[in-house]
C-alpha cells in the first residue's frame, strides 16, 4: 500500500534492531502487548524518565551514549533491589531534528547495553514532541529477596561501592568542554549498572540492612536510608573519590568532597550494614555512620560540621 504512515517504517527499523530470542516470550513484540511466561519469585518493575535540556543536553550526548544510559539508570535500579532484568519498554516523544540515522544509534546503544545484562527491549511506544526529547524506559525483572531502602540501624555503616561525585565531575568537564577527564566523561555518559554485585549481594542477604543506587548525591540518598530517629556522621576521610574529580576539585577550587555529596548519577550502591560484618564486603568503601543523634554530620580528622544547607538537584 502507498504512503502509509512513516510512523510504521520506523517502527519497523527499530523492530527489527531490538529483537531478540527469549524462552520466556508468548506474544512478541510487534502485537498490541507484548505476553511472556512469568520468571520465578517476586516480580520487580521500575520506570524513569529523561528530559532534554533537563536531564541531558544533546550538544555532548551522542544518540549511542544516550540509549545505553537511559537504559543503565533503569538496571541500576534493578540491582538495587537484587534483581535481574528480564525486559524493558522504551518510550520516546521525538522532536523533528531526530532523524532515523539519530534513532538507530539511539537503539544500537540501548540494545548493546541490554545485551550486556541479558534484557530485552520488548515495546513502547513513538510520538511527537514541539520542544524537547523525552526518553521514558520502564524494566520488568525478577528477584527472589529484594532490598529495600527501609532496615537502617543506629550504629549502621554506610558503605558505598565505588567511587562518588566521578559523573559530576564528567558533567563539568564536558560541560565546559575540557579536554581530558576521560573516566569521569564516560561514567557521565556512559554509567555501568551495579548488576555484578547482586549475586554475592544475595548470598550474603541476612548482613544488609538496606541497599539502594546513589543516583541523586550521596546525601539527598542517604537521606532515604536514614530512619526519623537516626543521624548520620559522613567520613570525610574517607570518601571514594576519583583522581579525575581530586583534579577537577583543584581546578575550580572546590573542596573534592563537595562532588561526592551532591554530585549524583554515579549509579554505584549504597548499603548499610552491621559493623560486626563489614569484613565480609571487601572492596566496599566505608563512608559514614548512622547514630542516634539527629542531624547530618561530615567528620573530619580534627573536628566535625553539620550540614544544615541542602546543596543538591530538586527537580521542583
């Protein structure tokens, strides 16, 4: 049939560019839903959402880059609750400057990145935007324990599983378009989902106490694991920071840590444990203390600071 819609051809491409073979899949994509038989355990679903010129600016995100982050920030939710991805719907609100060279690398990246951790991208949905690009990916997984923010106790550590305020340091750097600062440019457009620690997260369930991403700076998410009635003493010390962000830090004459408390999107994990089980999570990073005294505390070698201001993104 003649000039049938170009929505259809595109969908056709990306179609043809996400499928993949799954035992798990009745009804593939392309019908009205997508049917698969369910996975063992509980089921886990998480959804988010990117804006352009809020979330991302397109002048330093390649169309690649964006699909497998936009993807990632949803896995690394995933690992959070100790779950594994089985699927992911992709939605898009596409301006008239994405073209389909743009919406293929779009999906080349997102696929990659799926492949990787063994999801598949399963359907959603194309439409028009006036102004900006919008991303929205939801992941459907399943986990036989999940984690939760809720468990904290006063006496808790705080551990983290990697480096802090790395992405934000990307985001500078590319930002301002400076040269160099590699790592820290790939953990902003490119960041990794923490879904290789779920497995000896699991074995070893009964020592977390809470588990959750760090996807907003270390306080505003420590802020969450923090119960009413506790307080947290942060290390100054302590924190895991890249020499990226020590060099960035130097360059702007800001206090390195200062990127590890508000920075965000670094997507590595936050967990509080007993401290009679802190050598059993080698390779994680100490970073604080919940106590029973209210308040928000950044401890330094000679004295410690209350952090009253909050410094971090508020979407609102």
């Amino acid at each position: 049939m003649k000039k049938t819609p170009k929505e259809w051809a595109l969908i056709e491409k990306i179609r043809y560019r996400v499928q993949r073979q799954n035992s798990h899949t009745v009804v593939p994509l392309g019908d009205d839903a997508f049917v698969f038989k369910n996975f063992p355990g509980f089921s886990v679903i998480c959804q988010d959402m990117m804006v352009e010129d809020i979330h991302f600016k397109l002048d330093y995100f390649s169309a690649y880059d964006l699909g497998a982050k936009a993807l990632a920030v949803n896995l690394s939710d995933i690992a959070a609750m100790g779950a594994r991805p089985h699927f992911a719907q992709v939605s898009l609100a596409k301006t008239e400057k994405i073209n389909e060279s743009w919406l293929d690398e779009f999906y080349m990246g997102m696929s990659h990145m799926a492949d990787e951790y063994g999801c598949q991208i399963v359907g959603g949905d194309l439409a028009a935007s006036p102004h900006s690009l919008v991303i929205d990916v939801s992941v459907h997984g399943s986990c036989e324990h999940p984690f939760t923010r809720q468990g904290v106790l006063s006496g808790d550590l705080l551990l983290s599983s990697g480096p802090l305020g790395l992405s934000y340091t990307g985001l500078r750097a590319l930002r301002d378009r400076l040269e160099g600062y590699e790592d820290a440019k790939k953990r902003h457009l490119r960041p990794q989902p923490r879904l290789d620690l779920v497995d000896s997260l699991v074995a070893k369930k009964n020592k977390v106490h809470a588990l959750m991403d760090c996807s907003d700076g270390l306080i505003n998410d420590a802020l969450l694991l923090c119960p009413p009635t506790c307080g947290l003493h942060i290390f100054a010390e302590n924190l895991p920071l890249h020499e990226d962000t020590a060099k960035m830090a130097l360059k702007l004459g800001i206090p390195a840590h200062e990127f590890a408390l508000w920075g965000g999107e670094d997507y590595e994990l936050l967990m509080a444990i007993s401290p009679d089980d802190y050598d059993s999570f080698g390779g994680w990073h100490l970073l604080g203390q919940f106590t029973d005294t209210p308040g928000v505390f950044l401890t330094h070698a000679d004295g410690k600071e209350e952090i009253k201001e909050f410094k971090g993104w508020r979407h609102f």
